[in-house]
C-alpha cells in the first residue's frame, strides 16, 4: 500500500510537473522573445519617426526666428504646436540652457537642478539636434531631447509582460500542486477502500466457515473452502505488493488465465448473467503478464460488466491472436456508457456507483500500459445495450 502510493507520488509528480513545467516554459519563453524583438522593432521605429519630428520642430523655430515681417510662417507655427509629446532641451553654442519644451513647469519651479539632471539624462539617451542662427556658424542651437510617452510604454512593455506571464505561470503551478495533492489525497482514500473491498468478500466468507465448523468440526469440506479463502487473501495481498514495483513477467496461457477468473466471477454473479469464453477454438494462446495482477485487470472489468448488467444479461470474452499481439474483449450487454463520460471512465475516482471510489479501471490501465506494456481503452459502448473493452498485449 505504502509502496504504491510512493509509485503513484512519484510518477504523477514527475509526469504532471515536468509536462506543464515545460510546457509553460517553452510558452513563456516564445511569448517574450517574439515580444521583445517586436518590442525593440517598434522601439527603434518611433524612435527614428520622433527624431524626424525634433528635427521639424528645431527647423520650424529656427524658420520663425530668421522670418521677415511679410513671411508666412503658418506652417511653421503647426509644426511647432503638433510636437506635444517629445520632451525637448534647447541650449546655446556654449550649452548653456536657453528654454526647454513639453518638461513639467512645476518641476522645473520647484527645483533648481532639475532641468541640469534631465539635460543629462537627454544627453546620454540621443545626439543632439543642431541649427544655425547665422550664415557663419558662429551662433547655433542645440536641442536635446527624451523618448515621449508613448516610446517609453512600447520600451518597457516586454517586462511588464514578462512579470505577467512569470505570474501567470506561478499561479498556473500553484494550482497544479494544489490538484496533485488532492489526487494524491483521493488515492489514499481509495486504495483504503479497495483494500478493505478485496479483503472482505474473503474475510467474511472466513467467518461464516469459522461459525459452521464450530458447529460441524469433523466437516472437511468446510476447511477445504476455508484453505480457498485464506489462498484468495494471500492473492490479495500479493497483488498489492506487485502494484509497488515492477513486477517479473513470464510466458503464460491467457486461455487458463481467463478461464480461471471468470469461473471465479461466475460463483459471485447472479444466476440470470451468463458467461461466455470464446477463444476460437484455441487452448493455448500464450503471452507475457504476471497473472497475479493480469487476473486483477480481467477481475476489474468483469466486476464493472456486472454492475452494468444489473442482475440479468451476458458477459462475453473473447480471446483473439494476431501476427504481433493479442486482443482480449469483454462485452457485457448492460447500460453501456454515456459519449460524454468515455473520456473519463480511467480517470482516478470517477464512478457512476452510488458506492465505490472508482479505481478499478485506473489501476486496471496503469497494470496493462504500465507494467505489461500494451493497452486497455474502451473500443466500442452504446447506451443501453452495452460496452466492450479491449485489452491489447504484445507477443
């Protein structure tokens, strides 16, 4: 019990976690890469469009400054009021501050150095934009300028994003914990209950005899069904111990093997359910299992046949071989299942029953993939008239 849990920590740990993991990680990764790259594009687009427009501001000013009394200078006047956005630093040939543009007045009120810091903020981020005030260039203009807005929002766009994907997939994770954990917490309830299940038919049987031999204590027949009983726990226990580890598999008849559980099923079910064994006529057909666990599987699936029979019906299992592989199929012709809970059916605790955890056919397919390397799935349910299962091995 202790063992198969470990099993069941470890391989949905490392299965759920190393899946997602990646999987968000490759997500992340392209999502902010692609991001990035768009980002420095955009970047260097506005970039240049907003130095294009300093430079139209600059030659505006300066076109305003040099105009005679009868010029124009309409457009100019636009160009200067369209440039909103972009804050600007102008200084003389000595570079000395003269004005500044689109910079926050109170700031500037307020504190002396401020336009000193964002002169030298402005230098180190672009080269300056120079005009002449005269033909001999004696006298000129430079003009300083930051990213607006709208360029520094694009520029750290990408880590804003990053902080959000890092979130998303923090979150993404916490939940995966959180439902692994109740995975695990609903596996160790459920193996309790199957425990106690497989262990009772047997235990119960063990009493009745207990009672009728104190009665009847010369009675052999009676020890002789109590030696089955006490045989069917040693199963039992032998079959948990196998979930824990890897088990040894050998050459064995399937025909032996199925005739043995459905005889089995056959004293516990109901007398209006018939059982029939189809195996083309076939008294051997051999194949790799550790029958201990592979009885358990054909077990699982003829319980689940007659709980959908509900009293009345018959259980078919048909044994076929192919050139690689072997097919078992066992249909029942009861309630069948429904479309919409055919994906769930191996899931860990779904169950139709009033009672049960519903781990018979989750252990079932981790027994057949896991251990015999072949597949068990449902090949074919129709509601109301019934279902097969088809269990596939290799040769």
């Amino acid at each position: 019990m202790h063992n198969f849990i470990a099993y069941q920590q470890e391989q949905g740990m490392l299965q759920v976690w190393m899946n997602w993991r990646t999987l968000l990680a490759l997500v992340a990764v392209a999502i902010v890469t692609v991001t990035i790259f768009y980002s420095r594009y955009l970047s260097g687009k506005i970039a240049a469009e907003e130095r294009h427009k300093v430079e139209a501001w600059a030659e505006a000013q300066q076109f305003i400054a040099r105009a005679g009394a009868d010029q124009d200078i309409s457009l100019a006047t636009q160009i200067m009021a369209g440039q909103g956005s972009i804050p600007v630093i102008e200084t003389n040939e000595k570079d000395s501050i003269t004005n500044y543009h689109n910079l926050d007045s109170l700031k500037v009120a307020s504190s002396p150095d401020y336009l000193v810091r964002k002169l030298r903020e402005f230098k180190a981020r672009n080269e300056p934009i120079v005009t002449y005030l005269s033909n001999d260039a004696q006298s000129f203009n430079r003009y300083y300028y930051g990213d607006s807005l709208l360029l520094k929002q694009v520029t750290f766009y990408p880590l804003v994003q990053l902080l959000i994907v890092a979130l998303f997939i923090v979150f993404t994770l916490m939940a995966l914990a959180a439902r692994h954990r109740s995975d695990q917490n609903q596996l160790w309830a459920g193996m309790a209950k199957e425990t106690a299940h497989q262990l009772g038919t047997p235990l119960s049987a063990l009493e009745g005899w207990v009672e009728m031999l104190k009665e009847n204590p010369k009675d052999t027949a009676m020890l002789q069904e109590m030696g089955k009983d006490i045989e069917r726990l040693k199963l039992v226990s032998d079959r948990f111990s196998k979930i824990g580890s890897q088990p040894r598999l050998e050459e064995h008849n399937l025909v032996d093997i199925l005739q043995g559980a459905v005889d089995y099923m056959k004293k516990r079910a109901p007398s209006k359910v018939a059982f029939v064994l189809d195996a083309g006529g076939n008294n051997t057909v051999k194949a790799m299992v550790s029958p201990p666990l592979f009885e358990w599987v054909i077990e699982n699936i003829l319980k689940n046949a007659l709980d959908a029979m509900e009293g009345k019906g018959m259980i078919t299992v048909q044994l076929r071989e192919g050139s690689k592989q072997v097919y078992i199929d066992i249909t029942d012709t009861g309630k069948g299942i429904h479309a919409s809970n055919l994906s769930q059916v191996f899931n860990a605790g779904f169950t139709t029953k009033k009672r049960g955890w519903g781990l018979g056919l989750t252990l079932s397919r981790r027994i057949i993939e896991q251990y015999h390397g072949g597949e068990l799935y449902v090949r074919h349910s129709e509601p109301g008239k019934g279902t097969t299962f088809r269990i596939s091995l290799k040769t």
